[in-house]
C-alpha cells in the first residue's frame, strides 16, 4: 500500500469527493494549458481566479526567514537568534546527491513535465480509487509555492490554516502561481528555493541548516546516504526524525535510496552499498536566542533585539519591526567590547552570588562616542528560576527590559548639582556652614515654572552627628554631606539642576518625565538607570559633552544590504570648564573620600558613592577619560532589603556602602576593561578652596574613611505627605520594580 502523507487517511466520501474535486481542478488546469487567453485558467467560478493575471514578486524571490547574528565590534559572535533556523544557500553549494534525492523521492519527472504533471496526476488519481490510499500529485514547483505561502503565515495559527487549507479555490491558485514560477524561474532556481524553504524538523528550515543539524557539516559536503535521509525526512519531518526514530528514519532513507536507483540518479551498487551504512548521526543542538550569548552578556544581547523592535529607525510601526525581526538574515555589529564585557562580567560576579537576596548590575561607556561596552550582573540570563536565572535587565529602562522605576541613585546625583551650580557661576570654593541636620523651607526652591514647590519645610541630616560645620564643593563631594547639597540647589536653584540632569540624558526608568518639584533629587530622589548614569558620567569624562548610549555600530540584511542604524547624539551639556572642575573634584572622592576601595592607581580616574535610605540601593559611579562604569546593588525582585547585618557573595556587612561593595566591583570591572598602556589624562584645572579646608583636610575622624561604610547615605525623606522623594517617590506604584 502506498504511504500516506501525514494528516492521516480519508473516508471512502471523501475519497469519492477528493477525486471528484481533482478530476474537474485537472480539467481546468487542462483548459488553462491550452487556453492561457481565456481568462485565468477558464473558470468562471467566482473567487478562485481573482488577481492571477501576475504572478506575486514574493514568489519569484521569497522573503525567507533566517538566522541573524548578532556581533562583537571585533566581529566575533555574541548569538545567533531566529524564529527559523535557516541559512539560504545557492545551488551551487548543495550537494548534488542532495539535489538528486529530492527530485526522486518528491518528483521524479521534475525536469520532463512542465509546473504540473498530468501524468502523474491521473496515476495518482487512479491509484488512490483502485486502493483507498491518498498518493500525492503534487509537483515540487506545487509544493514550492504552497510553502511560500505557510511561510508567509509565519507562527500565526489562522494565517497558517488559511494557506493549507484544502480548497478547490487555493489548489487553483497554487496550480496557477505554479505555472507562472516555472515560466519565469525555471527548473534549477525552483529547486534551489524549494531546498532552502522547506522543513527538514528539529527547528531546521532549510537543507543548510537540517545538514547542520544532523550532520554538523555544510550542504554541499553531504554523502549520499546523507542527502538520502534529509530529503526522506519532508514528506513527515516527525515521523521519521532520526533523533527520535532510527530504525524508522533509517527504512525511509533506504526508500529513497532505492528510488534514486530506480530513477538513475546512482548506480544500484551505489545505492546497495549506502543502505547498508548506519545513518552516523553527528547531531548540533540548536543554540538560538540570547540565553546562549557568550561572556554573560545576553541582557546586553536582548537590548539589542529590543533597540531594534522599538526605534522607528527600523520602521514606522511595531508591526514593520517585528516583521523585520522575524526575518531575520541580519548581521548585527554592536559597540560590545569582547574584553570589557568579560571584564563586566567578572566583577559582577566577583562579589554577589547569583542566590543572593540581592544582585548587582554593571554597564559601561565609552565617552565621547556613547558606545555602550558591557552589560553584566550577578544573576544569570535566562529563565529557568531554579538556577537563579533571569531576563530582568537591571541597566536598562522598563520599556528596554528593565525594572518597573529603575532605582533610587542617592549621593551619586550630586556631581549633577555640582555641575549646575558651577554652570551658573557659583564658585567651588563656596563654604556652607550648618548642623548635622538641616530644615529647609520649601518655598525657597522654585520649579521651571517660578512657581515654589510646597509649604512647609523639608528636613534632611547628614550621615553621622560629627558631619557639620563648614563645608566647600570639593570637601562636601568627597565626604558626601548632604546639608550642604541642600544649600548648593537653593542656591543654584532647583530648575536649573534639573535641567542640567536633563541635560545628561538622566531619566527616570518608567520614562516619566523628571520632575522639577522635588528638591530631594538632589540627594537622589528621583530613580533613574545603570545606563543612564554611566552616560551622564561619561560627559564629565568627554569635558561636558553628553552623548547618548548606543548599542549598534552596523547592520546588514540577508542580501548584504546596509541597514541604517540610529547614531549617537552629542551635545554640550556643560562648558569645558565645569566638567574639568567636577573631574578635579571627583577625583579627590577616589583619593581621600568616601570611594578610596574603589580608586585606580596606575591612571587618573574619578567617581562617587551612593547609598539611599536604608541602604536599599547602593552605587558607585565612576570614569576615566576613556572609560565610565555604573554599579548598582540591591534587591532586584519583590520588596526592598535594607542592606544591615547581611551576607553577600560569603562576606558578612554590617551595612553596605558604596564604597565597600559597589566600589571594589567597580575597580574590577575597570582594571579588567582598560588596556594597561593607554593612560589618558584628565584636564587639569586650579581647583578653588575654602579657606576653612584647611582644618577640614586634617581631619582623622575614621568614620569619613570609605572603609566604614558611613559617609554617603542621602536622606530623602520626604517631609510632608505627597511630596515626591525616597522611598516615597512611588506615585502609588508599589516597591520601585
């Protein structure tokens, strides 16, 4: 009894009805053959003939979804993604055993009958009444045309059944598109498309990638037994799967085998001698998606595909983009440094484990260029749970796949009113002088609109009760007083600084806007990103110009065709001599302050610590001239954990800081990025004091010393209810994730 085709067998009916259909869809195709000027094959059935006068361009070249790679900038592979795993080859680099085989077992008069074969039709006709059996007719320039269509339809189920359908009106079509696809085409390029778009199983579309999947080798090196079992596997990829079902796979090669003797595409010896081999298996599992990214950086990979199905670079609407996407056949070259990302990678590993009740994140920047050169974190990318795996991408704004607001940035926001107040003239050496703790009426901040930003009086204090007295930029930087970055923004005003932040591409991770109502944001109030806090750092870094983070460097599409990518954008934030100033400052954070575990010693480098109300997020942000870092920690999942009496990564914390954790991650990261031999060096500038520095400098009071841990808490307390800041910068949305 001949096979059946998957899908199971048909009752007598409808056999009785499938040959009636056929016997009159042969007639048509009959009367279209010889009768091409009547008028779409003859029929005058309404809807089975509309729009057949041209044959679709989709047919001739089918958009064919394939792999896309996704690059290092020193070309090396991070991951390959795809909903199909395909790699579309010419015919010339498909083993003609390959070619040979197909032809055999799918449509053995292939180069004698024209795109439909009648003789083979009415055989197949007579066979199936005389047996029972359902033989197919259909040709393979038939079977290439309805797989373009199911191509077409991609993973939607309804478009799916739209084109398999089994109707006298999509037969019509077919035999018609069939007809045109022989004209234009002709027999090599049909094959050479049918081989390319056809499901081999196994997620392998496409004889390339089938060859790759069970054999591990190129097309055009398959053996004939090979290219015997992969053209045996079409007519039911489940069926005779060799992964699954040697023995089963093993009778339909040898089928195939005997066909091709039979046909004369080999000798009988040759097709004795193969039938007699094992079917010596070399199988490559699938690797597709981000989960398989290399050196840690699938969240880095996933920001990648999310840049691509959000920027209007890449097409006017979401459905252009995803479509796109779902192509595939890209070749993606980002900014990621192989290096810097190992470097990343390690440190955020270094001292957080992947089980911990917290997790770190760490990105970095290239100033000057905005290239975004690593992203890693201590929990791995995936999603398997169990092992601690996740797809939270905490570098990144919510709508890039990160958390719900990003993250609080305490002490680390206060370079940013340092440079707003230095923008509006006020000089470094400028001296506050106050108690530990500070009220401040809030009708003395103004919003952009001139309008104060409440009543009443916001309450701040400092770290420690021994924090008070007077204070200059440089001093108040280093040892993080809060008290006198309350004044500083009253003083330079609260717009203005929040227009600097702005100015710096700060944003908060919901995509909101910043608001320039809330005086705490100098403190760090406000959440903003990893990411974005790398970038604003990078334009001190750059001597005030502010360039926004990019992924990509190049794209190209199947065909070799460049793909515009979006640039980086620079603009001065600040003037030269700001961020030279802030760069001196910061760089005594390093030297003498509140970030000493983190400093560099072989180059000149700056940064600052944050940590915000209880110790639930710390930071340290930090730069070279050619290289700036953000490092967070925190809990990333669920409810907040004050970082007191805590185990992290094995190391016992009687409170976290961001000098003592942050920064050493920070250091490793640095020193494992940066090449040894190139050691620029900031601008340098006289830097004013106070004249109360002097006393200040000299003092030993240990609790200043990064080492404790104690020095760069911001208080955010907001003072009255409704007033946005700390943890009550929420408006209603839970727990900041």
């Amino acid at each position: 009894m001949p096979k059946k085709r998957s899908g199971g067998g048909l009752t007598t009916t409808q056999q009785a009805a499938k040959f009636l259909g056929v016997a009159a869809l042969s007639g048509a195709v009959l009367a279209g053959l010889a009768l091409p000027a009547a008028g779409a094959l003859g029929l005058a059935a309404k809807g089975t003939v509309e729009g057949f006068d041209e044959i679709p361009s989709n047919l001739k070249t089918p958009p064919l979804s394939q792999r896309t790679t996704i690059l290092d900038n020193e070309g090396g592979t991070i991951a390959t993604v795809y909903s199909r795993d395909r790699t579309v080859v010419p015919l010339k680099d498909i083993s003609p055993y390959m070619q040979d085989a197909i032809v055999a077992i799918e449509d053995s008069r292939f180069y004698e009958h024209g795109a439909v074969d009648l003789k083979g039709m009415l055989r197949a006709l007579n066979s199936n009444v005389q047996s029972g059996a359902t033989q197919g007719a259909s040709t393979l320039t038939q079977q290439y045309v309805k797989n373009v269509f199911v191509e077409e339809a991609g993973d939607d189920p309804e478009k799916v059944a739209e084109a398999t359908r089994q109707t006298l009106g999509r037969k019509v079509r077919e035999l018609k598109y069939a007809i045109q696809v022989e004209e234009e085409l002709g027999k090599k390029k049909i094959l050479e498309n049918y081989l390319n778009i056809t499901f081999f199983g196994q997620q392998a579309y496409g004889v390339e990638a089938a060859s790759q999947r069970y054999f591990s080798k190129h097309a055009k090196d398959l053996k004939l037994e090979e290219a015997a079992m992969l053209a045996g596997l079409v007519q039911s990829p489940t069926r005779y799967d060799p992964v699954n079902d040697t023995e089963e796979a093993t009778k339909r090669r040898n089928t195939v085998l005997r066909r091709m003797a039979d046909v004369g595409s080999v000798s009988k010896d040759e097709a004795a001698k193969a039938i007699e081999s094992p079917l010596k298996l070399k199988v490559k599992r699938p690797r597709n998606g981000c989960i398989t990214a290399v050196s840690g950086s699938g969240f880095f990979c996933d920001y990648v595909r999310k840049t691509i199905l959000t920027d209007p670079a890449f097409g006017k609407t979401a459905e252009d983009r995803t479509k796109l996407w779902n192509l595939g056949g890209l070749t993606v070259k980002t900014t990621l440094s192989p290096r810097a990302q190992k470097a990343a990678n390690e440190a955020a590993t270094s001292k957080v484990n992947k089980d911990d009740k917290i997790a770190a994140s760490v990105v970095q920047v290239e100033p000057g260029t905005g290239k975004i050169l690593s992203m890693g974190q201590s929990r791995p990318y995936g999603l398997d749970q169990t092992q601690h795996e996740t797809v939270l991408n905490l570098a990144v704004s919510n709508a890039m796949g990160g958390s719900t607001y990003g993250f609080q940035v305490g002490s680390t926001f206060k370079p940013i009113t340092a440079a707003a107040a230095l923008e509006k003239g006020i000089s470094p050496a400028q001296s506050y002088s106050s108690d530990w703790k500070l009220s401040v009426p809030m009708s003395s901040f103004r919003n952009c609109k001139g309008a104060p930003t409440g009543s009443g009086n916001w309450d701040l204090q400092n770290e420690m009760d021994s924090e008070k007295g007077a204070f200059d930029m440089t001093s108040a930087l280093g040892k993080s007083i809060n008290t006198y970055f309350a004044k500083l923004e009253q003083q330079a005003g609260l717009c203005e600084t929040v227009t600097m932040a702005k100015k710096l591409g700060y944003e908060r991770g919901d995509g909101k806007p910043v608001s320039d109502n809330n005086p705490s944001i100098t403190l760090g109030g406000t959440e903003s990103t990893p990411l974005n806090m790398a970038a604003a750092y990078a334009a001190f870094a750059n001597r005030g110009t502010y360039c926004t983070p990019i992924a990509l460097q190049a794209i190209t599409d199947a065909n070799g065709k460049k793909v515009d990518v979006p640039k980086s954008t620079c603009t001065r934030a600040m003037s030269e001599k700001t961020a030279d100033t802030v760069n001196q400052m910061l760089k005594g954070v390093v030297e003498d302050g509140t970030g000493t575990q983190a400093g560099l010693t072989d180059r000149d480098n700056a940064g600052k610590t944050g940590t915000t109300n209880d110790r639930v997020d710390a930071w340290f942000v930090g730069y070279t001239p050619n290289l700036s870092t953000a490092v967070w920690v925190g809990a990333d999942v669920g409810k907040k954990v004050p970082m007191y009496d805590i185990t992290i990564g094995g190391q016992y914390y009687d409170k976290v800081c961001g000098g003592c954790l942050p920064g050493p991650i920070w250091r490793t990261a640095m020193t494992g990025a940066l090449n040894a031999s190139e050691t620029p060096s900031f601008n340098a500038v006289d830097v004013p004091r106070a004249k109360e520095k002097e006393d200040k400098e000299k003092d030993k009071d240990k609790s200043h010393d990064g080492d404790k841990g104690d020095d760069d808490k911001s208080d955010t307390t907001p003072s009255r209810p409704g007033f946005t800041g700390g943890r009550g910068d929420r408006h209603g949305g839970g727990n900041g994730h």
